[in-house]
C-alpha cells in the first residue's frame, strides 16, 4: 500500500511470485511498472489505483502479505484506518501484515497544521504546481496524520494475532495487546504494526 514509484515494490517481485502494488497516484503506478520493468521481474506487477484513498480493488482473503512503509502518515487519519481495515480484509488467514506509523512528537505542534496549510496551498491553480517542487513544503505537506496503536487495535485487533508493536528503542508507543520489540534502527518517531491476521 503506498508503492510509489516502486523502489520496495522491485524487491518483492524477486521474492514473491505475485505483487500488488496500491497507491492512489495512477503516475507513480506507471512509474513503479517502469521501475519495476528496469529492476524487478514485471510480470510478476499488478498496480492498482486506490482511487477513493481508503479501500482496495483486491480480492478478500488473497494475499499473504500486506505491506505498507511511509504512506499511512500521509493519509487523513479516517482513511489511514480504512487502508488498515483493508489490509486486514485482503490478508489471508494465517498471512502477515506489517504496517508502519509515524508517532506524536513535539514538532507535530507545527508540523500537523503547516502540512495542512501546504495542501490547501497546493490546489491554488498556479502556484500549487511551483510549491510542489519543493521538497521540504512537499513533505511537510505529506504529514497528514499521527495514529496511536490503540486506535489500530481497537479497529482490527479481533482480527489479528502475534501481534507486536515494533519501535525504535527510545519510542514510547505500545499497547497491552501487542508485545513491544525494539529495534536501534528504526526512525525514533515511527513504529510498525507486524501481526498475524487470523
């Protein structure tokens, strides 16, 4: 979920035999293909737009693994949980999911309301298409959301098993249902969600 323009997306379709990629951008989909065509094994690509931003064109109960890296910050925060509920529904029992977060921090005080001030900014005709080639205002505008493990398991938590909340040593997230790991490697205000989907 949130493939991009591909990078992951060329290292799944040499370990697994069939992939997905979702995003709601049907110009990264075209150049995840092409990624994919130069990198990866392309005939192993299927894209799918998620064109409504909260659910899948994917088959109940079809995949093994459902991933997702740096895209679920990026929604507003109801479709980032409808994207979680989604990738519960498509999982096979018995597949895994592995979805990442970004947590509160400080500079969420600046950064949640500029980023939302910069998307406003962006539909101005003219001058949305100049700041978009920006960097830094483009990923301030990518911060959309913060969503707390609860919220995830209070959503899907019936659903899932082995469920581990993985953070980086020094985060502060967690929740009774899930066992906490910890990994030094992780961004420090960013966690994954790994479970089993029963």
């Amino acid at each position: 979920i949130g493939s991009g323009i591909g990078r992951m997306t060329c290292g799944f379709t040499r370990i697994f035999g069939a992939v997905v990629a979702c995003d709601l951008d049907a110009g990264f989909l075209e150049r995840c293909r092409e990624t994919v065509a130069r990198f990866g094994k392309v005939d192993r690509l299927r894209t799918v737009e998620v064109a409504d931003a909260r659910s899948l064109d994917i088959a109940d109960d079809s995949a093994d693994v459902v991933f997702s890296y740096i895209t679920l910050q990026h929604c507003d925060h109801d479709d980032a949980l409808s994207l979680v509920a989604e990738s519960v529904r498509v999982a096979r029992s018995g597949g895994r999911i592995a979805l990442n977060f970004r947590s509160r921090s400080s500079a969420d005080v600046v950064a949640l309301p500029a980023g939302a001030v910069v998307r406003g900014l962006f539909r101005v005709p003219g001058l949305g298409d100049v700041l978009s080639r920006r960097r830094t205002l483009t990923r301030l505008a990518w911060q959309a959301n913060r969503v707390r493990p609860a919220e995830v398991l209070d959503a899907v938590g019936t659903r899932l098993t082995d469920v581990a909340i993985w953070r980086h040593p020094d985060g502060t997230v967690g929740d009774a249902r899930a066992r906490t790991e910890t990994f030094p490697g992780l961004n420090r205000h960013h966690w994954w969600l790994v479970a089993d989907v029963v």
